[in-house]
C-alpha cells in the first residue's frame, strides 16, 4: 500500500555567505569524491554567493590550470554528480585555485595568508569571511591548526557573531579514543574558540536523518507514543555491500565501533531517543543530545558486555565473489579487526528504561541499508490472534535513511469479504504504509556534504558535534574497544560476505525474544 499526496516543493534555501573555503587535502579523497560534487550541487541550486571561491591546498606539485583539470574530472566521474554539466563548472572554475605546501611546515601558511588578503582585498570587510576544511588525515589537525593560527590565516575569534567570520570545519575520526579524542580538542581549543569549530558527522547531514527529530516533534501521534509505555524495542541499521575501499590502512586501526557506532550511529540512537528541546536552536538541540548520550548504560560490566563483533569471509555480493577481510590487500592475516557489531543499548532515563536500543552496522552485508524501527507494544487484549498461538504482531514505524528514503508503517488489516467471525489467524494481514520520498519531493538530491557546507556559510551549526558529544560517545565506546582490543583471542567469529552478519548478531537479539528486521 502507498499513500498518494500531491508534489510537494522543498523549501526556500538560505544562500551561503560570501566566502573563501580553503580546503587543506584539496586532492583527496574526499575533496574529490564528496566536497567538489556538493559546492557543484550548491552551484547548480545557485546557493553560493557571487563572492564565494575556493583555495586548495596540497602537497602535490599542481598550479591553477591543472588543479581545475583535476577537479572537472573528478566532478565528471562522482557518484553524486549526475549527467556532468559544463556550463555549471565554467561557473566555477575560474573561482578555484591552488596552493602547493607540506602541511607540516609552517611556510605555507604565509604563502597561503597572502593569496588569501590578496583576494580580500578587493572586498568589503564583510564579505571577507573564511572557512578552513581540514580534508585530511587525523595526524595533520594539529599541525594546520598550529600553524594557520599563528599565519593569521584563522585567527580566534570567540564570538559567533563578529564579523568577517572565521570557521573552521573538522572531520572524523575525532580522535581514537576518549583520551586522544580530548588531547586533539585541547589542541584544537588551543588555537579555536568552540563556536568557531564545525564537527562534520555525514550522517547527521542526511536529510532523512535530519528527519528524525522533525517527524516526531511535528507529528503529536509518534511524539505522544515515543516511549517506553508503547514501544518495546527499537533496532538501528547501518548495512554497507562495500568493503575497504582502498582505506586498508585506515580501518585496520579504526574497526566497526570506531568508524560507524562512536560517530554515526550513535548520533542516530541520540536523535531517536532525545527530549525534544524547548527551542529548537542547535545548542538546545546538541545539550539534548548530550544528555541521551550521558544516561547511556555502560555496555561493559564486569568484563561482560551485550555486544558482539565479526569480520567478512569471502562471499558473493550481487551476483559476484569478493574476497574475505584477511585476503583484502594491506590486511594482516591475522588481522581481528571487527567489520560488523551488533550491540545492545540501554539509555537509563524515564523515557527508555528498560528498552533495548539495538544498533548493528557492517561492511560487505547483503544489502546497502539504513534505517531505525522502532517496535511497539503489541494490543493488550486483541479480539483475535493473526496466528494461532502466535499472540499478536507488534506494529513497526520504520525509518529508512538510505537508499529508497522514507517512513513506514506496518498494522494489521481485517481482509476484505472474510467473515467477521473473529476466527482466529484469518480474517487478518499484515499490511504497510509507505512514504518515499521520490513520490512526494520528487528525485532532487541533497547530499549531506551540501547540507552541511551551506549549513557552515550561514553559520548554522545545529548539525554539527559539540566537543561534549564527541566525549559522550567515546565514554561509551572506550570501554568495548578496550576489552575487545585487549583479547588474547586469536580469531573473531566470521560471517559471508552478502550476508546479514554472524550467528552471534540473531542471537544476541533473540536472547529477548526479539529478531532483527531484514529489509
Ligand atoms: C564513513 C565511514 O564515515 O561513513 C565509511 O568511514 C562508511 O567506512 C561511510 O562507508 C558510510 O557513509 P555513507 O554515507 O556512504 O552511508
């Protein structure tokens, strides 16, 4: 079943302020995979000011002319860049620009400073702003902040709204554990006030994550069943087909819990189980978020914990075969590092105790899919019972984050023309409503990473991670790495590629009495 609705129109977009983004990694990955397609998507909805330019900066040997050569061919091949357009990048190009530097030393950011007033300086003093994108592994943030500081090329400015306005924007990983997590924040503090720090977690950025927080507080049926009264359960999905990547190297340090639970899915649980602040501003919003993280039971005690952990063996994803975890290129033989987890949480506030919050994520499953359902409490006293001896099927509202955007809800129907003879298991079927949003806001896109750089320019920071929450999390994860890391076992348990993860995950849930949703 699917519900029919008029074509809605998206909303009116703020357009970016005028500004100069530096992006340091200018030819990386994500610079070329995810930055250029936003600012080119930001290009085509014609929200970047006229003033707006771009400075990249790399240790590659590369001037103006071929960094743009560089950068067009990028746009050409990314994912999030259909049907290529050159009329949009001739809009462009002549706005991009290159530094060559090692990001270690201090010189560039001189070189970097004096293109930079060299721009400005044809400008208005308030359209002279900055926003600094460290595209760039976690072992060059301090070093940038250091030295741009001391360049002048963002100096600290505390208050938010002094203008021209200096950002600068962090990427993940924030650190490898609590401890590194507030040594990188202490030096990052050092240099920055907080509100100049724009902590990008993608996931957040997605519109239907977004969503989450919109659905309920706007919808008083969902607000007014939000809670332990009426829901039993709730199940979080981050499912990926891919594998590494080419991060080997990366992830074999980084694992599961720290690339998708301490981040993304986390933010997911927060989002799903928050109080709805008194105002919707992004510090109300994030001290929300904080507190759902706070009241979080630990998952380790006493050196047991509710979670498990597996790796990839070799399988076959659409049709084709791929190789294990341990055959990846730059991965150890005897590698135990965890590609897929499943862990129970409890958040121990009035609102949720006493229901599981179970978060699973993986590489190489058999499905690209996310998504949060919740379950609720099945009819005390139905008048019939859909299977016999079954009892009655609980109702699930489900999320879908990606792909195939949407809500669902699944209840039970009396089937048309049976007898209403209240016989039991059949006169009744389960059915589901569907809202997708390509029916309703039809096929536009809006990539994360173009939500969140238009988010940066107009300074809104409501979707990016106080240092607090980035603490939070990882005072919830360190305690599980910690055991897991500490292990003398040798091997973990496996499950095939194109799978949905190990036995170990179907039972950890099914120790309630509970199965994992296939999508
Ligand atoms: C990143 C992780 O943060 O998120 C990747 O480092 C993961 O390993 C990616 O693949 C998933 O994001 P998305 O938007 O592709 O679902």
């Amino acid at each position: 079943m699917s519900i029919t609705v008029p074509p809605v129109s998206t909303g009116p977009l703020a357009k970016g302020e005028p500004c100069t983004l530096v992006i340091f990694g200018g030819l990386g990955d994500l610079a070329r995979r995810k930055l250029f397609p936003a600012i080119y998507q930001l290009a085509i909805k014609d929200l970047l000011s006229p003033d707006f330019r771009i400075v990249a900066v790399g240790i590659e040997k590369q001037d103006d002319v071929s960094y743009r050569a560089a950068i067009k061919d990028a746009l050409s091949k990314a994912d999030d860049v259909k049907n290529f357009d050159q009329r949009v990048w001739q809009s462009l190009e002549d706005r991009v620009f290159w530094v060559t530097g090692n990001l270690t030393e201090p010189t560039v950011y001189t070189d970097l400073n004096a293109r930079l007033v060299a721009f400005e300086s044809k400008l208005d003093a308030k359209k002279q702003n900055r926003l600094l994108y460290l595209a760039v592994p976690p072992f060059l943030f301090e070093p940038i902040c250091k030295y741009a500081g001391a360049a002048g090329v963002l100096p600290r400015v505390s208050d938010p709204h002094a203008r021209p306005w200096r950002r600068v924007i962090v990427e993940k990983p924030f650190g490898k554990s609590l401890a590194t997590a507030q040594e990188l924040s202490k030096a990052v503090l050092s240099v920055f006030a907080e509100p100049q720090i724009y902590r990008i977690d993608h996931y957040v950025g997605k519109e239907t994550v977004q969503n989450i927080l919109v659905f309920r507080s706007a919808n008083a049926i969902f607000e007014a069943l939000w809670s332990r009264e009426y829901i039993s359960h709730v199940q979080i999905t981050a499912a990926e087909t891919v594998g590494l990547e080419g991060r080997s190297k990366y992830y074999e340090s980084a694992g599961v819990v720290r690339d998708m639970f301490q981040n993304h899915l986390l933010q997911m649980l927060a989002l799903t189980a928050m109080e709805p602040p008194d105002v919707p501003t992004a510090d109300a919003i994030r001290d929300e978020k904080v507190k759902v993280l706070r009241a979080v039971k630990p998952i380790v005690v006493d050196g047991k914990t509710n979670a498990i952990r597996a790796q990839y063996t070799e399988g076959r994803i659409a049709g084709a075969a791929v190789p294990g975890y341990k055959q990846e290129p730059d991965v150890a033989a005897t590698s135990t590092t965890p590609t897929f987890a499943a862990i129970k949480f409890e958040v121990d506030n009035d609102r949720w105790r006493g229901v599981p919050f179970y978060v699973r994520s993986g590489k190489r499953m058999a499905k690209r899919h996310s998504e949060v359902a919740l379950y609720f409490r099945p009819a005390k006293k139905p008048m019939y019972e859909p299977c016999p001896g079954e009892g009655p099927r609980p109702n699930v509202l489900v999320m879908r984050i990606q792909p195939d955007d949407g809500i669902a809800i699944g209840f039970d129907v009396k089937i048309p023309g049976a007898a209403l003879a209240l016989t039991p298991g059949i006169e009744v079927a389960p059915v589901h409503m569907d809202f997708a949003y390509s029916n309703v806001f039809g096929g536009e896109v809006h990539p994360a990473y173009e939500t969140l750089l238009l988010d940066c320019m107009i300074g809104d920071a409501t979707l990016f991670t106080r240092s607090d929450e980035v603490e939070a999390a990882w005072r919830i994860t360190d305690p599980l790495l910690n055991l897991w890391e500490s292990s003398a076992e040798k091997q973990i348990p496996g499950y095939a590629a194109g799978s949905w993860g190990p036995a170990e995950s179907d039972a950890l849930i099914a120790a309630e009495g509970y199965s994992w949703r296939i999508p």
